[in-house]
C-alpha cells in the first residue's frame, strides 16, 4: 500500500474523512501480484490494521467488542474457522499437487518453520520490524530451537518472481532449508511445529492450524495472549481466544464481495470460491502433456488417475516401460481408502493397464502386500481366465504357500517345473467394439441390484483396461449399495480427477454427497461448491451436504452462501443454470428477466421451459407458466414437461388438466410417476384410483426387485399358499403411518390365517401395540435419507443401502422370517373403495397414567381455552413450505383473548419461541422436558388433555385425529379439498378435525385470518369430541386387553 502525502494533506487541510482500503484476509485463488479480483476487502477509517504505529479499526474492535454479547456469532465464528482450517484456506489459495510430506520427507526431529516476506512490503515497513530481515530471522529460530530443522519459505511472490528481497535465496540454503517447492502454506503447517515471523498474515493462519507462534513485529495477531512477541503494543489491551480474534478480524472488519451486507453469509461464500477455484486452477493444469512431464508429482498427488489415461500411459511406458510401477507406487494411494471396494477395484484397474507389458511382474509383487489375501486371490484367477502365464503361475504359487495351502503351491510350482503347455484362456479380453453391450449387461445387473453380477462383469472391464466414467461411477454405486461409503467417495474421486466437467458437475455431486456419508466433511464441501462453479444449478443439490455441515459445526448458511458464491465466480455458464441458481436463490425476477432476455438453442429448449415455468410460478404467475407449458408439450413433448404441467394443474387446482396430461403422456409412453397419478386422482375424487397407484412407485418396484415373488401387493395374493406370517412394512413418515394405521384393524380383520406383523417406527410403538393389542408390531428405524442417520450400523444388514427408507437391520430380519411381504400402502386400494370406507372414529388410545400426568401439569389454565398449536413440518422444502406457516403469521391468534396456547411443534423451535415469548409474554406454553419430536407417546397424552388443536397437516394433526381431539386443520392448497367429506368441512380420516382455509387458497394472511374467525367464534365447540375423560380411556385400555 502506497499513501500520497498530497492527498493526505489535501484530506487534512479540508477535515475530509480519510478511509484506507486494503486486502481482506480470504483473498483469492491467485495472488494479488496477478491483479485477480479479491473477494475481501477492508475499509479502515482510523488506520490500516497492518501499521502498528497508530491505532486501527481492527485494533478498537478488537480491544473493545463485547464478544460475548452476541453467542450466535461467536458460535458461527468458531464453525467458520473450523472449516477454514478443514479446507486448507489462506489469503492466496494457489493449491498445489506435490503433497508436503513427499517433499519434506519423513521427519526425524522437531520442525520449524520461518515465513518470509517481501521484505519492503507495508506489513514489514509498517509492522514494527526494526532491523529484523530473513536472515536474522532465521537466525533467531535456530538459536532458539538448536536441535531442530529450520524450514524458510520465501513469500510466494517472491518464489514466482513478481517480487525481490534483498537476501538472496541461495545464500539462505547456507543457513537453512529454503522450501521453494509448490508447496501450499497451509500443507507445510501439518508438518512443522514451530512458526516464526516478521509480521506474516500466515502466522495467524499457523494459530488457525494450532501451531506455536513466535513474531518479532507486531502484526494485528499479536498482543493479545496467543503468541510469543517479541515487540510490545501497550494499546492492546486484552487477552482475546482464538476464536475472538477470528471474529474481529474475518468477520467484523472486512466487507466480502460476496456478500457486503452479511459477513458470515460472507465469508463462507468467499471460502467456497476459493476452494471451487483452486480446484479449478489445478484440473486446468492437468494436461496430457504437464502429466507426462511430471509424472512423479502427479503420481504422488491426488491426480495419479490421470496417468492412466489413453493419452499419457502408453507414452509413458514407451518411455520407462520397468519403471512404470515404482512410478506410480500403488501401496501408497491404496492405503489412502481402507475401502474394501475401492482396493479391489484400483488392483484390477492397475492389473488391466499394465498387463502385458514390462512393469506387470514388479505390479503384482507390489500388490501381495498392498491389498488382502481374498483380493489378491481374485485378482490372480480372474488374470489367469483372462491370459493363463507362468508370471501368474508363480504368484499363485507364492500366494498359497505363503497362506498355509501348501498343496495348493506344491502343485502350482510342479505345474511350472514341468514344462507343460498352459491351457488356454477361459474368458476373452473385452474388445471395444464390445465394450458398450459389455457396459449394458454390468448396469442391467446393477438394475437388477444382481451386485455379485454387476461387480464380475465390471471387474472384467477393468482388467481389460477399460477406466472411465461410466464403469467408475457403477463401481461407486455397488459400494455405495453395499454401505462402503468410503470407497464410493475414493472411486468417485478417481471420475473427478479423469474428467472434470463429466455430466455438468454430477461427478462431483455424487462425490459430495458420498463424502458426507463416510464423515469426510471437508471433500463434501469442496466438491459441491467445485460443482456450484461448472454447473450453478448444483445448488439445488447442496442439501445433505448442508446436513452433515449443520452436524458437524453447527447453523451455517451453506446454501445461502453457495448462491452467492455463483453469483461471484468467475464462469459464463449457461443462462439457464445461472437462472436456476437464481430461483433457490429466491431472486425470482431476476431469473425471469434472465430467462427473457435469453435466447435458448434447440438443444435447450427443456431446461429452458423448465427454468422459466418455475420461475413464473412461484411468483403466482400461473396462467403463463402454463401457456408456457402447453406450447411446448405440443411442440417438444417430454416427460420432464409433463410432470412440470402436473406440478402446475395441482398448484391451479385445474385438475381436468391434470386428467389430460396424464392421458397425453401415457399415450406418448411416459412416466409421470405414481405421485402425480395420486394427486391428480384425490383432486378428482378418485379416491381408490388415487391409493391403487401406490403400488406403482419406486419403493414397490425396488422391493419387487430385490425379494421377487415374496413381494405382493394386493390383499388376495396376501392370503396366497397359506401363508404363515405375513410382514406389512411401514413407509413414509410417522403422519402418514398413524393415517394409514385406521386401516390396520381391518386389514387384521381380512386376512385370515396368517400372522400378521407390521413394522412401525420406534416413537409410535407404545402406541399402535396399546391400541391394537391383537396386531404385532415391530419397531424398525426408517431414514428419508441415509445423511439422517448417526448410526449406520443399524442398516447395514439391508441387501442395498437404497432400502434405509422402509426397513433396518431389525426390519430386514422380519422379511427374511414372513412368508409373504407387503408395503402398508399396498393394500389400501382394496380396502378403501370411495368416501364410505372411512369411518373417521378414532382408533389410538393414550396412555390413562400419562394422561393424568399431563392434566396436572395443565391445572394452571383452566381458566381459559387451552390450544395447541404448530405450524410447521420439521421438513421444510419450497414446495412443502406452501402447506405451512411462519412463526409472523401466528400474530392474529396470538392476540386472541382467553386463549392459552401450548407449543407442539416437535423440531427446534426455541428461536421461534423466543419472538413470541418477546412479543406475547406467557402466551405459549412450551412444556418443558417433553421431547416433542420422539416421545409422541407423552405428546399423545398431552393432546388429549387440550381443548383444540390447530395445525397444518402434519405428523401433529394426524396424531390429534387418530385420537378424535378436536382439531383445526389449516388447509392452505386445493391437494386436501379431497379429504372434506363432500358438502362439508369435515375431514374424511378424522371426524374430530376441520379444515379451514382463507378466502384465497394460497395466501397465508388469509388463512390465519379464517383461522382466528374459527377460534373467535367457537367453530370448535362443532367439532364433536370422541374421547372422554382419561377415566375411561383407562376402561377403553382395559377391555382392549
């Protein structure tokens, strides 16, 4: 930074405000020498924070933030500088191949490291540096650490050349060990244990990191107890942690590009790109040519698949044809993934590649130590099938006797002594112009979830030399079946590194959510926002990431800040990604104007409708998102453009034309799946239409692929060869079940001879087996997804990881012991034919002791109507979020008078209950102790001690109905006008339950405002209440069993 002594002046003389602007700290991928945009900047109106000779903004925030004050920000603070440090990020994020430990070799003592800088650079001149130089410097950790190896590593502009010190380099290698290797900063700090500076904004990222400190200057880090200075700053006043520092100086004193307005949304942001774009950096360099010419550092790094490709290895081996397998040192990436898919794959894929050629013998005899016995086993029988050779023949022999089969090697060296001729080969090689019938039959089987098959004919592939996208990415989804998450994530991986733009960035969407199952947060982040860079559409797919981040470092905005690191990064993608980016990000005009304004090829014409008629809709612009529609089904039909015409007619409650679209598209042959088959038929009053299609969705086909004829779906089939037990497994969530289960008395009741078992999720066993004691009901775990789950070990009995959504390990032995398996949803098209098959009576039954207990804790508000009160589904989606209200919308209920209302939202709810405590003290009761979410039991029992219950349709009006309290369903989309009994408001499940909806469907102002009519005016004394007192809930429980 260069100051005008005339401009300051000018400044001075006028009283003008005088600001400085400098570098934030998260930078850039390229250094500033490069003129790359930063991402961070700062605006200092009292100093610069790197001039120690006068006060700074970062300093008074330093010396003087309440940080204690703000918990939600010191808790974000602390989650952002974990996950700074987990991906490696500093002011300049070049990335580099050459991994440090290759370069630095094995450490035999203690490391210290000294950082450069430019020597007449601001940090320095304004640092409080005194005569302190490199060389001094240098100096001064070894006399300190006599025993240690000392590292210096010159500034990065100085290694490029951009910039000179006065100290020339190779008079430092007289002194030290001058590190000018592609080395990244951040990967020296895994290595050292000591840093030592001038005045280096990389000594606060080795605090990050948790090294040692020591400065001679006085950079904005020092003098606040975290590290050793040697210059004193009596202005700094405090002794900050580091997480305080971190919040100061990322936080609360840069502005981030961005995100200007939000520094957390902000830096994360800036974090993303970085890493998005180092990523970037580095596959660019990855040429055929860069990888021939390095190939000892590609193959050390991250990168060693792309030296097996068709336009390196051959020219490899032409030019060290012996040295091709010390080259690449397989035990080395093998002991990367303790996967047992991925190691067995990489042997087969290195088998297949080298086969043939002058580095086979010295592969194999890598590969004895480097994978296990079975998999070395497998791997010589499938090259003998391949190519029977006396090679073989002796690592066969070595093999059996080294594992105790000593026939087995006696033979194997016997056969060798005689001189016998091989027997020929029992499996061809695959050739190319088999290869694509050869891919066929692998993901037929892979279909067929015939894995033992699909892995044969993919191993055979590889050993063929076959590495590509396709057969790495059906590699990644066997393992990923079988629950060896790890290895899906390292052969994923492998795909990235071979081709980086395959299929607009799903390799690396596929990887981050992989990642995210075998707990490697740092990969599943970088891969997702690397995906955000090629294709910004992949925002959209950031939802289980953005779960295991919340997991592991608490309420961060992954997704907010993904979009707003598109917005930033340097790509021309698409309009129409972009535009979909822009739509999560809510930003629906802008997309729409984006969309307009573009004019899409043929190609695109798809995504392109697809794009505008989400745009249009969600801003209520409904009659041109289907003029849109209609045109283009007419002209360039599809089914992704029929399903969207659906999602529409729902959303305009035009069911007719839903009707005709599903007619069209059947007459065109395609799928719109069972959902919209259902929607269309409850918005038509189908009724038994609407639950027969049920049987067409994906779970009924994926149980009918995996237990064939043991999977039936209709109730006569059910009664089939005198069954002896029967197995009805629960699907969707605990709302759908408790619906689902007023049918459960008469399917017992149709099913004559048999046992009947039926799975339930563990919060609803007490429940279902108390009010349906001649039923057996099995407790099994179900996930939504797998990324829900903190205890895999309780599916991974399950034949495919893709059935976590209707069965566990416990779930999984049941249907290996009934004789017959049926989903609950299966059989309500035969029991349900129209409005008369449901009676509406309530069928569950809370426990009498918990009843008593809850009406006592209740005793308090006798004095007025006691209300529950939820509004939300703990699963929230845009498309969901229609059905639902926030917390704002309450306030017209909140204001009625004799009213007490008792919380039953069953997620976190605490921030919305602080707003409503803060502006209607006491007038929700939040019954503390209850576990709203998982002990439903206790939350049945609570209900049925109140006087109404209000609600959305979710898991808490189905439970107030199953039990007939009285109920208000608040009715927000013409998806549940089906369910009034027609001519009335009455709910067809529940009796006790009213629908109320607003004067226009859709507007939730309107909606809460019929809601508070309906409180005021007593709509809820109509609704006849079919439980009692818990006297005779306890007589009920009683004759029951």
């Amino acid at each position: 930074m260069t100051e005008s002594k005339e401009l300051l002046s000018y400044a001075e003389k006028r009283s003008f405000p005088l600001f400085r602007m400098e570098d934030g700290f998260i930078r850039s991928s390229e250094l500033g020498a490069e003129h790359t945009t930063p991402l961070a900047l700062v605006l200092d109106k009292t100093g610069i924070y790197f001039n120690a000779n006068q006060p700074s903004d970062l300093e008074n925030i330093l010396n003087d933030s309440d940080f204690d004050a703000d918990a939600v920000l010191m808790q974000q603070a602390k989650a952002l500088l974990q996950v700074l440090r987990l991906l490696k990020v500093s002011k300049y994020n070049l990335g580099s191949l050459a991994p440090a430990h290759e370069i630095l070799g094995p450490k035999y003592k203690k490391r210290v490291l000294v950082l450069g800088q430019v020597e007449l650079d601001a940090g320095v001149r304004y640092g409080m540096a005194g005569d302190w130089d490199s060389a001094s410097l240098i100096r001064l950790a070894r006399s300190e650490n006599p025993q240690a190896e000392i590292l210096y590593r010159p500034h990065p502009e100085v290694i490029r050349k951009f910039r000179e010190n006065s100290t020339d380099l190779e008079e430092l290698k007289k002194i030290c060990r001058v590190i000018t290797e592609d080395i990244a900063v951040n990967e020296l700090f895994q290595h050292v244990d000591r840093v030592y500076t001038i005045s280096s904004l990389s000594g606060f990222e080795a605090l990050i990191h948790g090294i040692p400190v020591t400065v001679v200057g006085a950079p904005f880090y020092a003098g606040w107890g975290l590290t050793d200075d040697r210059a004193l700053v009596p202005r700094r006043r405090r002794v900050l942690t580091l997480e305080q520092l971190f919040c100061g100086a990322y936080l609360l004193y840069p502005r981030y590009l961005t995100n200007p307005s939000d520094p957390v949304r902000g830096a994360l942001a800036a974090i993303l790109c970085v890493t998005a774009q180092r990523r970037a950096r580095l596959n660019a360099l990855l040429t055929p040519a860069f990888a021939i010419d390095n190939a000892a550092i590609v193959a050390a790094s991250e990168y060693w698949p792309r030296l097996l490709m068709k336009d390196v290895l051959p020219r490899l081996i032409k030019s060290k044809p012996k040295e091709i397998a010390s080259l690449l040192q397989p035990q080395k990436f093998l002991n990367r993934c303790g996967g047992e898919h991925y190691r067995h794959a990489v042997s087969c894929i290195l088998a297949g590649k080298l086969r043939g050629t002058a580095s086979f013998p010295a592969l194999l005899v890598a590969l004895r130590s480097a994978v296990s016995a079975e998999q070395f086993s497998d791997l010589l029988t499938q090259l003998w099938n391949l190519q029977p050779s006396g090679e073989l023949l002796h690592h066969w022999a070595w093999h059996c006797e080294r594992h105790g089969m000593s026939q087995d090697a006696e033979k194997a060296f016997a056969f060798a002594a005689s001189g016998l001729r091989l027997p020929e080969a029992s499996v061809a090689p695959v050739s190319e112009a088999q290869y694509p019938h050869v891919l066929r039959l692998a993901q037929f089987h892979l279909r067929r979830r015939a894995l033992d098959k699909a892995w044969d004919v993919l191993q055979r592939l590889l050993l063929s030399g076959f590495v590509n996208v396709e057969t790495l990415n059906a590699i990644a989804e066997i393992a990923k079946l079988r629950f060896d998450f790890q290895s899906a994530t390292a052969v994923l991986d492998m795909l990235n590194r071979i081709q980086p733009d395959w299929k607009l960035g799903r390799g690396y969407i596929s990887h981050s959510n992989t990642a995210s199952l075998s707990g490697d947060v740092a990969a599943a982040i970088s891969s997702v926002a690397y995906a955000c860079l090629i294709n910004p559409q992949s925002v959209e797919s950031a939802y289980y990431v953005e779960q295991q981040v919340e997991r592991t470092f608490g309420d961060l905005p992954l997704s907010s800040a993904l979009h707003d690191a598109v917005e930033v990064l340097d790509v021309q993608p698409s309009s129409i990604s972009r535009a979909r980016a822009l739509i999560f990000g809510r930003r629906l005009k802008d997309a729409e104007k984006l969309l307009l304004e573009y004019k899409p090829k043929a190609s695109e014409l798809l995504q392109y409708g697809l794009a505008l008629s989400s745009a249009y809709s969600q801003q209520g612009k409904l009659t041109e998102a289907k003029e849109l529609i209609v045109s283009l089904t007419s002209s360039s039909p599809s089914e992704a453009l029929y399903r969207e015409g659906l999602r529409l007619a729902v959303l305009m409650n035009d069911y007719e034309w839903g009707e005709y679209l599903i007619a069209e598209a059947e007459r065109r042959g395609f799928s719109v799946g069972d959902m919209y088959q259902r929607k269309i038929g409850f918005g038509r009053r189908e009724i038994k239409r609407s639950y027969l299609s049920f049987r067409g969705s994906k779970t009924a086909q994926l149980l009918r692929t995996y237990l064939g004829e043991k999977y039936v779906q209709d109730l006569a089939s059910l009664s089939r060869g005198s069954p002896a037990k029967v197995a009805v497994l629960a699907y969707f969530g605990p709302g759908d079940e408790i619906r689902f289960a007023a049918f459960y008395e008469e399917l017992r009741r149709r099913l004559v001879g048999p046992d009947l078992l039926i799975t339930c999720d563990p919060r609803l066993h007490a429940l279902l087996q108390r009010s349906f004691p001649l039923i057996q009901f099995v407790p099994v775990e179900r996930l939504r997804n797998l990324h829900a789950s903190n205890n895999a070990q309780n599916f991974k009995m399950l034949p495919g990881s893709d059935l976590h959504a209707v069965a566990d390990n416990a779930g999984w032995a049941l249907v290996n012991e009934c004789d017959l398996v049926t989903l609950s949803t299966d059989p309500l098209g035969d029991l349900i034919d129209g409005y008369e098959s449901f009676s509406g009576n309530p069928y569950l039954i809370p426990d009498p002791q918990k009843v008593k207990y809850w009406k006592s804790r209740l005793e308090g508000f006798k004095a007025k109507r006691i209300v529950g009160l939820s509004w939300r589904s703990s699963l929230a989606t845009h498309a969901r979020n229609e059905h639902y209200v926030f917390v704002e919308h309450l306030v017209p209920l909140l204001q009625l008078e004799d009213v007490q209302f008792v919380n039953l939202q069953y997620d976190d709810c605490a921030t919305e209950l602080a707003w409503i405590e803060e502006r209607f003290p006491g007038k929700m009761w939040n019954p503390e102790g209850l576990d709203q979410y998982n002990d439903l039991d206790n939350v049945a029992a609570l209900m049925h001690c109140l006087d109404l219950i209000v609600s959305p349709a979710t898991t808490v009006i189905e439970l107030a109905g199953s039990l007939g309290c009285p109920a208000l369903l608040l009715s927000n989309s013409s998806e549940l006008h089906w369910r009034k009994l027609p001519g009335s408001d009455v709910d067809v499940w529940h009796r006790s339950v009213r629908h109320i909806e607003g004067e226009f469907l859709g507007n939730k102002d309107s909606l809460m405002e019929a809601a508070r009519l309906a409180l005021q005016g007593g709509l809820e004394n109509e609704a006849a209440r079919a439980t009692v007192d818990e006297d005779e809930v306890a007589q009920d429980f009683r004759v029951l069993n």
